[in-house]
C-alpha cells in the first residue's frame, strides 16, 4: 500500500463505526490482551517500541513484534497527527456490542451510564477505572463516542476489556437505576447490579432520569467543594459500590 492510500486509510478509520484507532503502546496491549482483531500496526522507530514493549507488556511483545511495521517518521505523522509518545498506531476491529444484553447479563456488578458527557478524554478515563473496578459495561448517551481515538486514548484501550458503546437511549433493563447527583442523598449502600448514572460535567444529570430513578445519591465533600472530575466521581461510586475484582471481563 502507498503512503497516500495507507494515510487515507487511517482517516477513514477515525469515521468507521466498525474500526477502532489505537493509539500509543498501552491502548494496542489491551486491544491485543482482551482479543481484538489488529488490522493494521505502525511505528517510526520498531526498535525502541520493542524494548519499550518487553519491559510493560511482555505478555503480548511478541504478538505487538507481529503486527507492527516500520514506516518513516514523515509518515507516521500523517496518521497520528497527535502522535502518542510510545509511538505506535493501530487499526483494529471493535468489538461488537449489545448494550441490551451488557445490562442484561448475570451477576452483581454495577454499570455505568455517562448522559451526554462532553469530554472524550473524560470518556476515556471513565472506561479506564470501570474496567479496573470490574463494572459490567460502560454506555454513553450523546454525541461523543466512547470509541473515539480520544476516548481510547484516554482509556489506554480498556474499551476492548468491557462492553462500551454509545446509546441513543436507555435500554430496558431491570438493574436498579441509581443517579449519582450533588442534590442526592449521601451515597452509602449501593444495590447489586446498580446502573449508575453519571450526569454530564456541564449540567449534571437530566430531569427525566431523576424522575425515573430507583435512588439519588450524592458523593460527600468538605464545604465549598462542589464537584469532582467525572472519572473521579466514577471511581468513588464503583468502589463503594463494591465492584468485584475477581469478575471474569
């Protein structure tokens, strides 16, 4: 494939609701750990991402050798405008994704739903601890993909290691439905199989999912104090919620 039609390609990857770019060494580990399909796998410099590799992800160094081809630092620039300091890109398939069904599936692990949040990079850090915390899935309503390069950046991949997607609505589901809002109650118990609901970092939770929710919670902080960054925020809910390490993802 010519630098023109490779260059190409990788920008029609960043609008394929199919594909995913990967960018940076810990994003293509993960895609690689939790089974993604690679497509495609660049680097200006195979050397230093081999060792670089072999000292943080030795589990996958040889599969990441496989996959990635050395291209010259000019056009590596062309598919990684903000190239990512580990240097390497990647093509890979997303993997497919029933929302309905992620929320449907058995055991006592929380979800996350994000309304209309308005930061990939925020996105990105919320699959990131979801996926640490073992959370059953991650959903977004909205127009920011969680499977945005952006996103993944910031999730350092771990849309591969739990169910991510965007949803034009809530699905149908019998989980408890638990907003997580400054007017609620102190959080404290949180309900097995909970789907805590995460406002968006402008204007909070929206009225609708208020009225509808099982429970309202609020995250306590010292006087003067009025938020916490979205990821945050996720992370403290999860972990009082008990979100069980030893899940199977």
């Amino acid at each position: 494939m010519d630098e023109a039609a490779l260059a190409e390609r990788y920008r029609a990857a960043r609008r394929d609701p199919a594909l995913a770019v990967v960018e940076g060494l810990h994003a293509l580990k993960h895609a690689l750990r939790f089974g993604s399909q690679i497509l495609d796998a660049r680097t200006p410099d195979a050397a230093a991402l081999r060792v670089l590799s072999t000292r943080v992800a030795p589990d996958v160094a040889d599969s990441i050798d496989r996959h990635v081809s050395s291209i010259p630092a000019e056009l590596y620039a062309l598919l990684a405008p903000s190239a990512h300091p580990t240097g390497v890109i990647a093509l890979a398939r997303r993997p497919p994704t029933d929302p309905a069904a992620a929320l449907a599936a058995p055991g006592a692990a929380p979800a996350v739903l994000l309304e209309r949040p308005t930061h990939h990079g925020n996105i990105g850090a919320v699959v990131r601890v979801a996926a640490a915390a073992g959370a059953a899935a991650v959903l977004t309503t909205g127009s920011h993909d969680p499977w945005h390069p952006a996103s993944i950046r910031g999730g350092a991949g771990l849309q591969f290691a739990l169910p991510t997607a965007g949803v034009a609505e809530l699905p149908a589901s019998d989980r408890p439905l638990v907003v997580v809002d400054p007017e609620g109650e102190a959080v404290g118990a949180i309900p097995p199989r909970a789907l805590l609901v995460f406002g968006s970092e402008r204007s909070g939770v929206s009225a609708e999912l208020r009225e509808r929710a099982d429970a309202t919670v609020a995250i306590p902080m010292r006087t003067g104090v009025s938020s916490l960054n979205l990821a945050t925020a996720v992370a403290v809910v999860l972990y009082l919620a008990g979100a069980p390490f030893d899940r199977p993802l």
